[in-house]
C-alpha cells in the first residue's frame, strides 16, 4: 500500500453531509483509503499498516489534547502529516471527481479564510506575535518578512516602525494585529466569512493617527476647532508647542512666511495637506513629501549657520525669515512714467524737459508733474473732437475683448480643475459609487470642452487682434450648444450640491478628500463654490457683450460684428431663459411634491401631475357652509393654486403647550407654539370659474371675495375672508391670470372674469359674524337679489325682467329662488346652544335662509323634483336655450312673523 494517501477522519466531522459526500467519492478512486476514529488512541492502534504512506488527518478543531498529540507525535514523522480541517477539506475536494487531493504536505490548514494571501505581522509584544503567525498558517496565509509590492496585508500594532511607513508606500492595506485573533474565534461561522465586506473589514484598521501628538499653527480659530476635532476622532492627540512628545505641527498650504524655529520643529512641520490626505487613504502618508515650499531652503540656511556658528565657537543660530526676502526685480518709476506718459501723447521732447541727472531747479516742473499737465491739457482739448472718442472707444473695444478672453481662460482653467482634481480622482479612488459621481458633476464635461474650444477661438483672435475682428460671431457660433448643455446642468445643479453636502457629512474619506484637494490646490474654493461658477458665468456674458456692442458702435456704426453681436446677446439671454425656466421647472416639481405628499393629509393621489404647476397659495376663513366644496362656516382654509385646478384645504392648528416656571415661581408658566397642518376638502378645475366677485371694501368688511364655480354640475359660491397677513389684489390677480392662461386668453379677460359688488349683494357682515353667542342664522345670511344679478350674465342667466308679480307668480318666484338654493350651499342655523359649543348629537339640520320664506308664502299643491333643480342636462343647456331656466330679477318681499 506504498505512496496512498490515508485519511483518518474524526467521526464527528463525516457527520457533516457535504463531507460525507466527499469521502464517498474520494473512496471511489484509487489510492485513497479512509480510516475512522474518535480518540488519540484509536490511531495509534490503526497507524500501523500506514509507516510509509502520506497520512492526513480531518479534524473538527485545531485546538484540544486531540489536536496537540497529533502534532506532537508525529512532528518528525517522514513522510510529514498534514492535518485538515473541513472548510479547507471540502476546498480541495471540490471539482475533482477524475483527480487525486492537492494540498501542501506537511502543513497544517484549518480553512480558507486567508487562502492565497501574502502577508506580513509586525509588532509586540512577541509572544503574540508568535501565536498571530501560528493562526495565519492555520488559515492558509503565507508569511513573508517585509513589505514588498506582493504583500497583501500587513497585521501590526506598531504605527511608527518601518514596515508601516513601507506598507504606506506601497499602498498595502494595513490592519490591527488583533484582527487574527478575532477572525480565528470565527472559524466555523462559515456565514460570517460570507459577510465579510471591505467596509466591515475597516473595522480594524488603526486611525492615521493612532498615538500621535499634533499642533496646529496658523489657522482660524475656526478651522482649528475642525482639525482638533478631527485629530481626536482619527486617534491623534492636541499638544503643545514645547512638548518634547510632539510629532508634527500642522500648517496652512498657502503660509508662504518662513517660521523662526529650531531646526528639530522644523523637521516636524508639515502642511494640512498632508493631514486630510492620511484619513483620505485611512494611513499616515510619508510627512517628507508634504513639507511647506520654503522648507528646504530655510533648512539649508539654517544648517549653514549652525556649522558657521560651530566653527567659531560661537552658540547656533536660527536664520531670520528677512534674509531669505529675495526682492523682485521690475521696472523703475521713470520707466513707468514714461510708459504712462507716451500712452497720452506726451512727446519725448517734453519727457526731457526735465533732467533728473541736475538738482532740481525752484522753477523746474518734476516729471510726475509734466505728466499730470500733459493728459489734462490733452483732455480738454479732446472733449469735442469725435476722432477722439472713436480712438477711445477703439482702445476701449479691445480691452474688453482682452478681458472676455481673460474671464474664458480663468473659467476654462476652473472646468479643468473640477474635472482633473475632482471628478477623474474620485472615479478612480473609487471613494463613492459611479451612479452618485455622475449625479454629482453631471455635464460637467462637456461644458468643459465647449469652453475649451471657445478659449481657444478667442486667444487666436486676440493674437491676430484688429479693428476688423469680430468676437461677437465667434461667440455666437456656440450658442447652440450652450443652449444644449447649460439647462441640464444647472437643473439638477441643486441635487447635485445637496449631495455632496450629504456625503460630507456621512463619508470620512469624501470629506478628507475634499479638504486635502481644496489644501493642495491654487483655488481658495471647495468643490461646491466651484460647481456654481456656471451659473454665475452667464451674466458676465451679458455684461461684457453688452459694452462691446456699445464701445463697437461708438468706433464704427456699421460694424459688421453688431449684428453678430446682437446675435450673441439673444443666444445668452435664451441660455438665461431657458436655464431659469429648466430650474423653475424642477423647483416647482419638488415643491409639488412636497406640498402634496407632505404638507396636506388626503390628497388625491391623482393631484399629481407632470403638467401641473404650483402657483400660489393664500390663508382665508370661510364665508359660507357649502356641502358641494365641503366648508363650513367660519372654517380656517388654506386655497393652493395651480395652473389649472384649485385646491381648497381645511387648516388645523395643533398646539404644543409646555410649561416652564412663570415670574411668580409657584404657579409653572405655559408657552404654545402653533402648528398648522393641511386636510384636503376639494379642487375644482379652473375653466369651472364663471367670475370672481371683488367685494368692496368698507369699515365692516375688508378682504372678502368671492368665486362663482359650476362644481359637480351645480352652482356655488365659495365666499371667504383673507387672512391679514395676504395682500388681496395680489391674490386676485394671480387667480385672474391663473383662469386666463388656463383658457388661452389675453389679458382683457380680466374685466370679464373680474366683478366688483358691494358686500350686500352677499349679505356679509363681518361684526355680525364675530358676535359672540350669536345663531348661524344671524351670523350669515345669503341671499341671491343682488349676488346673482352681478355673476349671472357670465352665466348667460339674465332673466327678462317682470313688470308685476300676483300671488301666483310669488309661489313660482319663491319656489323657483329655493330650488336655486339648493344648489348653492346656505348655511345651517342652530336651534339651541352656540353652534360650535353644540355636541353633534343635540345638532339638528335646520332650514336655510329660504326656506324661512317659503314657509310662509308656499301653498301646498304642488312639489318640486330633483329633475326640476338645476341638473346637469339643464345647466349644459344654458346657452342654447331659449326656455332656460332663468330666475327673475326682483324678488318678492320678505314677510316677518307677527
């Protein structure tokens, strides 16, 4: 049986189904042979036949007396053992039912958890150290020495050693030692391996800045609490300047002045940089490389003073920043003034009037002198002359073409920095996912290509500059694509900065990549200052087009470049439009869908609507009870507008009280804060408005209007008061251009939607509805003498006027004004308590304001039907017909009980 493998297999692990299964199919082949057995001493008793052959043992642990005497024992064996523990047996058994068993003779491996990996453990204390490098050979790890690019992981407790600052150069995740330890206490939870994610493995990476000792120079006080803060939460410590325990001191990129330090602080400086970066990549990056830009050379300074100071004798010094001023070189004064005065047309002859080789002479004018009365002389000469003012509009014509193309480079300059240092680094870093990058930057890149090529038009025509030259057309030639690109992006540009907000606040490594790229670059701005610069692109646009246009006029009226000019502002202007329409759009979308999910409870799910856009909203309190919209009397509604629907919602207030200890100190104070929330009632669709009543103002009614509405085919009156805090005639004319736009029609509708009618048309009295204790009845009274005659010719209602009424036409009058009534909801009167201090169950339906005078004036002979009341058919049929029901225009008299 020379050169089998012989597998003794403990008993509790072959009552595993899976490892069951592999044994059977193992057995099928040749040269495996499997011997069970449940104690130490059952292999010794089987172990016999087997002195040459390969013997592997499948045990359920690595741990126990069982374990340890089989190591033991058979530790010098030959050939060696090699014991197996069931994931790793089942790993090598898989898909190979036509081959033998592969594994590693002679070395121990209990699962696959780190199958395949090159890793290095650093750190003390050793004896640890010892048993980590034991458990990740148990694991099928491979050790290695040092850190090399091959390495997968590096497990350590030490930060300051040089295998962590290799692993950081080599970009080789580091983790705490102990995450051996913890993931060998999982060895049989065969689901937590499966779960185990990279974000849950960052659970054991050291901070950056473990055990670390910082301060913090040059920064706002501001912006040293942010680090601070920081610092603490990434393991680092605050210390001071003279600890002799400080690591690093921290400073600003932009700090350009040297520091007077001793030269073992200044090795310890480094920028902030530096800092956001080390959370960004979750290690400490190399500090050497993050040194302020006047490091080395004050460095040098100081090192070359000190040697001098050694060799005499002397004490060593610390080099002055004022020795390191280099002084810019650049042109003299009288070079500048010369320049200044040839640009004026000062000639040199007068220029050498003065000679600044003599002592200047009492009578003698200085050169700065010459100038100054040079250009005035030349200025009052020169306000009449038009040669002159189109030689300056010239020169002032070009100067704004430098400066378009300047603002187009810087503009193009910042394109490329979001896209490079931002967008391009976090696609590769990988540090948010694809979808939210995209959300994040959008179109960014094309914008950026148009602009680049648009930059590049402009510089080779400020290259070639000549009074011929027409800017205005080459700009113009990319307003197609602007017009193209710019709405998109500053449409959801609001999303886009909400996000980033958002993933600054949730991600430690997007915000820490944010602050250290802000840190390195030349920008001041963070990425959300930048991202709003196209928005603000647009009018300088305008501004420097608009003065190019006029300085080009000025120089030459027929300008080819004016039209293209004038072409150009019209493509910006509609880039503007058609950016503020894009935004308006989705603003309003968003405040659609809030106001109807959020803000009011009930609402129609139908409501909703890509084509429906929010208007207005205004605060009123119901005029009159109406069972056909749902309000009652004195009801707080809320009226939302849309495009084409108006809404009317009930207003409920929700009172938080909370109590506080009052002045009085015995009796607690008690504070409320007011909450309104919204219910739906009803909506109704615009072109059902057949006129709005302005009702005048007087020392009794104020704020009061009123719509006529055909609802669910029948005709209603939606009286209200508007709440103080609302201007009225802004309401109505909102509401007037709402129902006029909803009908295609101009704005001379308006005095046919609009009426004014005196407020006892509508019988409101705001004094009589506010008096306390007072019936329904007496609160509000509607009647229609005079309501009806000011909206019934909109609703082709006019009757023909009745010259008598006998006691007849009275019952028809009286019943034809009732089934009216019907169909204009009236309030209802109370018979005992106080209406709103009426439980529901003393309530009783009470008549309305005409039934009063149908009780006494109607004779029972006969009755009306529901088909006889305004219904659908006979209000459709309005105005085609001739017999129509139509009401009178007087009423009869009201008749009082005696």
């Amino acid at each position: 049986m020379s050169g089998n493998t012989i597998i003794f297999a403990e008993k509790s692990v072959l009552r595993c189904e899976e490892v069951d299964s592999a044994v059977r199919r193992l057995k099928e082949m040749a040269g495996h042979e499997f011997v069970e057995f449940s104690t130490f001493e059952d292999i010794r008793d089987n172990e016999a036949p087997y002195v040459n052959d390969d013997l592997i043992f499948l045990v359920q642990d690595f741990s126990g007396t069982l374990f340890d005497s089989i190591v033991g024992t058979y530790k010098r064996r030959i050939p060696k053992i090699t014991v197996l523990g069931k994931s790793y047996f089942l790993n090598i058994c898989e898909d190979r039912e036509n081959e033998g068993l592969t594994y590693n003779k002679g070395r121990h491996i209990f699962n696959t958890a780190l199958l395949g990996k090159v890793i290095v453990i650093g750190g003390q204390p050793k004896s640890t150290y010892m048993q980590a490098i034991k458990l990740c050979k148990y694991m099928g790890g491979q050790l290695k020495d040092q850190i090399s690019p091959r390495i997968d992981y590096l497990f350590t407790t030490n930060l300051r050693t040089k295998k962590y600052i290799d692993a950081s150069k080599f970009n080789v995740p580091i983790y705490k030692r102990q995450i051996v330890f913890d993931i060998w206490e999982q060895r049989d939870n065969a689901d937590f391996f499966r779960e185990l994610t990279k974000e849950k493995l960052d659970n054991w990476r050291p901070p950056p800045f473990e055990d670390f000792n910082m301060r913090f120079m040059g920064f706002s006080d501001e912006e040293a609490s942010q680090l601070q803060e920081e610092l603490l939460s990434h393991g680092g410590n605050i210390t001071p300047r003279n600890d002799p325990h400080l690591d690093f001191i921290v400073i600003p990129n932009d700090m350009t002045k040297p520091l007077a330090m001793a030269a073992d602080d200044l090795e310890k400086m480094v920028v902030v940089e530096w800092f956001w970066s080390c959370i960004q990549v979750g290690y400490r990056l190399e500090s050497q490389h993050y040194r302020p830009s006047w490091y080395d050379k004050l460095f040098e300074t100081m090192l070359e003073n000190t040697e001098f100071a050694d060799e005499s004798g002397g004490a060593s010094m610390i080099a002055s920043p004022n020795r390191l001023n280099v002084s810019k070189s650049g042109e003299t004064r009288y070079e500048l003034l010369r320049d200044l005065a040839l640009k004026f047309g000062i000639t040199d002859a007068e220029i050498d009037e003065f000679d600044g080789s003599q002592k200047p002479a009492k009578s003698r004018r200085s050169l700065i002198t010459t100038v100054v009365d040079g250009v005035t002389k030349k200025l009052e000469t020169s306000k009449d002359d038009p040669q002159i003012k189109i030689d300056k509009a010239r020169v002032a014509r070009k100067h704004i073409c430098m400066e378009i193309s300047q603002v187009e480079r810087n503009y193009v300059k910042i394109l490329h920095h979001i896209v490079s240092e931002y967008k391009a680094k976090l696609e590769e870093a990988k540090l948010i996912p694809e979808a939210e990058c995209r959300q994040i930057f959008g179109n960014l890149v094309e914008l950026c290509n148009i602009h680049s090529e648009m930059d590049d038009d402009i510089e080779g025509a400020m290259k070639t500059w000549s009074d011929s030259t027409q800017l205005g057309q080459m700009i113009g030639s990319y307003g197609e694509r602007l017009l193209k690109e710019y709405p998109p992006y500053i449409n959801y540009l609001e999303q886009s900065l909400e996000k980033v907000k958002t993933l600054t606040e949730k991600s430690t490594k997007f915000r820490a990549f944010l602050k250290s790229t802000q840190a390195r670059s030349t920008y001041k701005y963070d990425l959300v200052d930048m991202l709003t610069r196209p928005v603000q692109q647009l009018p300088r646009y305008l501004l420097l087009l608009k003065d190019l246009r006029s300085k080009t006029e000025v120089m030459d009226s027929e300008h080819p470049d004016i039209p293209h000019l004038d072409a150009a502002l019209q493509i910006i202007k509609k880039v503007t439009v058609e950016v503020n329409n894009a935004r308006g759009k989705a603003e309003n979308q968003v405040a659609l869908f809030d106001l109807l999910t959020k803000e009011i409870s009930d609402c129609p799910p139908m409501i909703l609507s890509a084509q429906r856009r929010f208007v207005a909203r205004y605060n009123c309190v119901g005029l009159d009870a109406s069972a056909c919209l749902g309000t009652k009397l004195n009801d707080k509604l809320c009226v939302v507008l849309f495009n084409d629907i108006l809404m009317i919602c009930r207003r409920r207030s929700s009172r938080k009280v909370t109590r506080q200890p009052s002045d009085r100190g015995a009796t607690p104070g008690r504070q409320s804060s007011k909450k309104e929330s919204l219910f739906y009632k009803c909506h109704f669709s615009l072109s059902k408005v057949l006129n709005v009543l302005r009702v005048k103002e007087t020392s009794e009614v104020k704020r009061c209007i009123s719509i006529a509405i055909n609802h669910r085919e029948q005709l209603s009156l939606f009286t209200h008061q508007i709440t103080k805090e609302e201007d009225k005639e802004s309401i109505l004319t909102t509401l007037c251009d709402a129902i006029i736009k909803d009908r295609d029609g101009d704005r001379e509708m308006m005095k046919d939607i609009i009426t004014e009618t005196e407020h006892g048309a509508l019988n409101i009295n705001l004094k009589e509805i506010n008096q306390p204790g007072a019936t329904t009845a007496k609160k509000m009274k509607l009647t229609l003498q005079k309501g009806l005659k000011k909206f019934s010719s909109k609703a082709h209602l006019e009757p023909s006027e009745p010259t008598s009424l006998t006691a007849a036409d009275r019952y028809d009058s009286d019943v034809s004004l009732a089934s009216i009534s019907s169909n204009i909801s009236l309030v209802q009167t109370s018979t005992g308590l106080p209406y709103n201090d009426t439980p529901s169950k003393y309530r009783s339906p009470l008549k309305n304001g005409f039934s009063t005078v149908r009780g006494f004036l109607s004779v029972k002979k006969k009755t009306r039907t529901n088909k006889q009341i305004l219904d659908s058919s006979t209000f459709n049929a309005m105005d085609s017909s001739e017999h129509a029901f139509q009401p009178p225009k007087s009423l009869p008299p009201r008749i009082s009980k005696k």
